[in-house]
C-alpha cells in the first residue's frame, strides 16, 4: 500500500485582505481560504512531530561515474540543481514494501538512490564551513526519473519538469535528526532490482559535498526550514517494470524499499 502522512492546513480567524494577502505570506490561523490544501509532511525518528516540506531541490551528475554515463564531462561541470514539487513525496515505512505506481507517458522508467538531507534553517550565501549548521536530519530517498521524457526535454533544450517533477518521484524514508545519526560525508550506498544489485557506491565518490551542495545552493535561492536536498545518485542507473521490487540501502539509515505496480 502507498504510505502517506499528511496534515491538512487549517483556517479560521480574520480574513485577510487581497492586497496584504499579495504584499506578504499570513499566519496559518488568520487565514480564510476557499478550500484546504495538504501540507506534505515526513515523520521524524524518536519525534511525535512531522518535518514539514517547504521544497525540494535535487543534485544533478553528483557522481563522476554518473555523469559520464549520462553523457557528461564531471570535471568541468559546475553543480546544477533542478526542484520537485512538495506532493511527490511518498512515505516509505522501515521494513515494508510501499507500492509504487508505475506512472503515465513513459516506457523508460529509472530509479535513482540518494542520500537525502533536510534544513532547520537556511539563508543566502551560506559559507561551506557552516552549512552543515543548517541540516536538521537525514533520509533515504530515490529521484524516480521518466528518462525517455528527460532526454527528450534535454534534446529540445527543454525544462526537465516532465522527466522528473511528477506525482510520487521522491519516495523516502523517515528523517533521523543530527545526534542520533552524524553528518554523512561517506558511506556505502546501494540499490538491488529483485535481489540483484544495481547501483553500488560509497557517498565519498560525491563530487561535491552536501555542505558544498548547501553552499552552492543558496548562492541562487535563500534556503529555509523545511527544505530538502537529494544528494545526487551513483553510476548505473536503470528501468524497472511492473512488479519490480526496490531495495536502497545506506550505512547507517533503515532501508527503504518499493515495489512497481
């Protein structure tokens, strides 16, 4: 079964104002809305509470094996980075097997592990050497790509959105808050496709470090809480099918694990 866990926004209290509504965000309670709108949320380990997703930014070519493959030279590439929307998340549970819908308009469907991590806070122009400062915990994760509708946006020298930006891409596993896991700068990462491994590597092999990766990003955007960052995938890359099971594993995280229906 797909996992999800989402808390949906209230409303209530005084209505705002078109104009100051436009001028400037308002607090949850003082807001009247037509409709609700869930707030997409990832369970904290050892915590009651939920992670709140304010956006997600992923890594491309973060692996000089994987940037070669897709075609790339990794030691003239400056970092690039492209956003899902918050809604395609999907919860994966410790030790079960969610569902995974295979989605529409594709015949080349790929699976991507990466470490993923999320922020407490943010700012722009966030030096190397405090960005770690900012990560409030880490995940698994997986950047689910309809490759085919990729290289075709590429060959076009069109946006990547429909390759990449779509309902349920970003599966993961629950946040383990700093403290009870330390900062990941290595560590082996793996992905099997019905027991037979796929993509193997060691977080080591990145070229360019989630601090750099903080860095880099916040040179562009001014990064929050509630944000999070897939951290780039190995080599070896690849399609799954219908009935495929995937399994991630990272030292040190649970394993997460889909299935393709």
């Amino acid at each position: 079964m797909t996992l999800t866990r989402r808390t949906m926004l209230g409303s209530g209290g005084a209505a705002a104002t078109l104009a100051a509504s436009a001028v400037q965000a308002q607090p949850v309670a003082t807001v009247k809305t037509p409709f609700a709108v869930a707030q997409t949320t990832i369970p904290i380990v050892g915590s009651q509470d939920l992670f709140p997703v304010r956006r997600i930014y992923c890594i491309g070519r973060n692996y000089a094996a994987h940037a070669r493959e897709m075609g790339s030279d990794p030691t003239r590439e400056p970092p690039f980075f492209f956003q899902k929307p918050t809604d395609a998340i999907q919860l994966v549970k410790p030790g079960e097997v969610a569902d995974h819908p295979y989605p529409s308009l594709t015949k080349n469907y790929h699976y991507e592990v990466e470490l993923v991590a999320a922020l407490k806070s943010g700012g722009r122009n966030i030096p190397i050497d405090k960005a770690l400062d900012h990560v409030f915990g880490y995940a698994l994760g997986l950047d689910m790509t309809r490759r085919d509708l990729q290289r075709a946006s590429g060959d076009e020298k069109k946006p990547w959105e429909i390759g990449k930006s779509f309902d349920n891409s970003a599966p993961i596993g629950p946040i383990h808050p700093v403290g009870t896991v330390e900062h990941f700068t290595k560590g082996a990462i793996s992905l099997s496709v019905n027991g037979t491994v796929k993509q193997n590597s060691n977080l080591s092999h990145m070229i360019w470090s989630v601090a750099e990766q903080i860095s880099k990003l916040s040179e562009a955007f001014e990064l929050k809480a509630g944000d999070i960052i897939y951290s780039g995938t190995p080599e070896n890359v690849g399609p799954v099918v219908k009935g495929d099971v995937i399994l991630c594993k990272l030292d040190g995280l649970p394993d997460v694990s889909i299935k393709i229906i």
